[in-house]
C-alpha cells in the first residue's frame, strides 16, 4: 500500500474524548471513522469543567467562538466546610486564569459541548476530510488478521478497518477487553450523585440566591463525603455532584436512578443552606458507582491505541478527566499528523511515551485527593484546610504544573495567546 499523508483512523467511542481526537486528525488531514454504540450521538445532561489545559487546546481546534456561545464563566473557585458553610478559601477564577494560563477556565452543559465538537466534525466546510460518523455500532469484536489494517466488527456485522483503531469507549471500554490489555479496573468504595437543578428554583429561594449573584465553582468538604456545584448555561442550572460511600446495589449494577429526596438525605446533617439546595433536583437525579483504572503505561498493542477512560480512568477529585483524554486527543494527532502510514508504528509509540506519564500523574493525585477532601474533623483537617487556603493546588499536583503546561509542540499553536471576550 503506498505512503499517503491521509492514511485511515477508526475511532470506537464518540464521546468528547473520541470526537476531541476525531477533529485533532481531520485537522491533520487524516480521513476519521467514528464508531458509536448508541443508536444517536449525544451526552448525559451534566455539567463540565474544561481548565486552561483543555481550554487551550478546543480553542486550538478553531473552536473559540462556539465554545464563548455556551460557556458560563466561574468568576471564583469557593471551598467550604461542611457543618456551617464557612468559607475555607476562594480563589478568583475569570479573567485572571485567562491573564495567568493564556487560556479560560469555563463550564458547559455536557451535551452542548459534544454538539460543538461533532458539528465541527462534520462540517463540511472545516479543514480536512470530513469525518463518517457509524452509530447504533456496537463493537463484539476485532479482526487483526492484517496487523496493519486492524477492524473492528459491530454486532451487526458491519466491519470498520483502518491503519489505526482508537479505543476511546470509556472506562468498560469493548476495545481495550478485546485486544486482550489488562484489567486495570479498581472500585473506589464511593458512589456520585449527579443532578441540574434548575436556576430559576434556587434563585426563588433567599437561601440559596446567593449561588446565582456572582458565578462560581463550590466544593464543600465533609467527613467521607463531598460535594461540587457550579452554574452552567448562564444560571439555567446549578450542576451538582455529590460523592458518598457507595451501596451495594450500586456496586453491582454500576448505576441507578435515584430521587431529590435521596440525595438532600445524604446531607441531611450538614449546613441548612445544601439541603435545601439538593431538595430543589428534579427527575433526572442519578447516581453512579466510582470506578478508576489502576495506573498502567500499557496504552498500544500493534496498531491498536487506546485514548481517555479506557487507559486512564481517574477519579474526579481533579476535575481533569475529560481534559486529559482531549490532551491524548490532541498528542495522538499531532503524532499521527506527522507521519505516513510507514511510520504509524513509531508515531504510537511517542504518543504513549507523551502522555502515559503525564496522565498517570493525574490519576495518581486524583486518587490522593480522595482522602484528603473527606477527612474528619480534627487535626488533619485543620491542616488540610491550611493548605487550601494556600491554594496552591489540592494533592502533590499545583495548578500550575496542570495548567500552564500544554502537551503540544507545535509552535504555531502554542506562540498564540488567545484573545477572550471580556
């Protein structure tokens, strides 16, 4: 098969890791296959953080002006203590992360930024080969029988070959079992409530207006337990994540619904102000059992690589989760962008060697971080919340080491210092 520049990448997963990847190669020049299990693509209606690592690289993809249409902007990052709501330290966010990182720490509804990215993606418009988007493609299995040209098979008997197949299929990932890597799969003892609740119902409420006065991210921090909320789509939601020790039942079934009363119940003891905040969730409250991967370096077999949860699972005690897999997605194309299909071999190779490590760390002080935001009362504490107020970061990790660094090298992208609306 003769070297070509536009060699063939299938990518199984169309989440926003998969299609931040699927963008990254078209951008590159590199003809996309996304293969998706869901009969439609789309996301769960929750809430994401991207910090300025992530930030830099969508607005990299030429993505500026449809992220600015429906980001929320925190103006402060807030910790409180659990029983009294006192503040622990607040450290200003907006403008001053964009004057510090060259790059926004912003919110989105979930769904909204995955329309972004596929419609980048599939307009026909942008730079590069449009990508094919494959759905209701469950993916059973994978034909290696030609090393170089690897497939994956849907349960319905439809077969996707390419010089490159991406597992971006999250934390069960299908490729990853099937491409024989090894079960890295840890249960963290916790489970995450996830709900929005609507702005209007807690702008109504003189206890809680106070979360709509001035937009900002909130982690309060309690003995075995936590909780987050911020603002998205401009104060129609407050996204909220509460994390408990997990059930049984979600142990085993991995998630579930759950109700507003459940979880204002959790919080039954804590600051009057959070459940009546909780109370205010509607019908879309569930809950989801805290699963991670164990820290491996193992990210290829041949030419096939995997990108995000399904080698890096982390717990969000960083928030970092979808921006590492859109680091990945963004190192896997500049490697692949670099070579012709003689050299993908050597491209997979740099791209593990950038990224294992680096990622690995992240997970390494998310899992730190589990203990330390859920620390009973006391001496430990006391100096956990000393260091907060120091706000130099959380675990090992500062935020500068997490937020100013960028995992490219491209020098074109990375002499830019973005301009943002003020």
């Amino acid at each position: 098969m003769a070297a070509s520049q536009s060699f063939e990448v299938t990518i199984v997963g169309g989440g926003l890791g998969g299609l931040c990847a699927a963008l990254s190669l078209r951008r590159r020049g590199l003809r996309v296959t996304v293969v998706e299990a869901a009969a439609e693509l789309g996301e769960i209606g929750a809430g994401i953080q991207t910090a300025p690592n992530a930030s830099r690289i969508l607005v990299g993809l030429g993505l500026r002006p449809e992220l600015e249409a429906i980001r929320t902007q925190p103006e402060d990052q807030v910790r409180r203590r659990w029983a009294d709501g006192g503040i622990i330290a607040q450290l200003p966010l907006g403008q001053r992360v964009i004057d510090t990182y060259g790059a926004p720490y912003w919110h989105y509804h979930r769904a909204d930024l995955h329309r972004v990215l596929l419609d980048a993606c599939l307009d026909a418009d942008g730079p590069g080969p449009v990508v094919r988007v494959a759905t209701g493609a469950t993916v059973v299995d994978l034909d290696r029988s030609d090393p170089l040209r690897p497939a994956a098979i849907t349960a319905d008997g439809r077969r996707f070959a390419g010089d490159v197949l991406v597992g971006a299929d999250g934390i069960r990932s299908a490729v990853r079992d099937l491409a024989g890597f090894d079960d890295t799969l840890v249960f963290s003892g916790e489970m995450a409530y996830r709900a929005l609740i609507p702005g209007e119902t807690i702008a109504a409420d003189p206890a809680t207006r106070f979360l709509l006065d001035r937009y900002h991210s909130t982690i309060w921090y309690g003995p075995d337990k936590h909780l987050v909320h911020y603002v998205i789509r401009g104060g129609q939601y407050l996204n909220v994540v509460a994390i408990v020790p997990c059930t049984e039942t979600i142990a085993r079934d991995w998630s579930g619904p759950a109700s507003a009363e459940d979880l204002a119940a959790e919080y039954a003891d804590w600051d009057d102000r959070v459940p009546a905040m909780l109370a205010k969730a509607k019908d879309d409250v569930s809950v989801w059992a805290m699963y991670r991967r164990r820290r491996d370096p193992v990210w290829v077999d041949g030419r096939v690589a995997l990108l995000g949860d399904a080698c890096h699972a982390m717990l969000p005690y960083q928030a970092q989760g979808a921006s590492q897999s859109m680091e990945d997605a963004a190192v896997l194309a500049e490697e692949l962008g670099r070579v012709t299909r003689s050299g993908v071999d050597d491209a997979l190779v740099r791209y593990v060697d950038r990224r294992a490590k680096h990622a690995g760390m992240v997970q390494d002080a998310s899992l730190q971080n589990m203990d330390f935001y859920h620390l009973p009362d006391g001496p430990e504490q006391r100096a956990r919340d000393e260091k907060l107020r120091r706000f130099d970061g959380e675990s090992d990790l500062s935020y500068d080491w997490l937020w100013s660094g960028s995992p490219l090298t491209d020098p074109d992208t990375e002499s830019i210092h973005y301009q943002f609306a003020r």
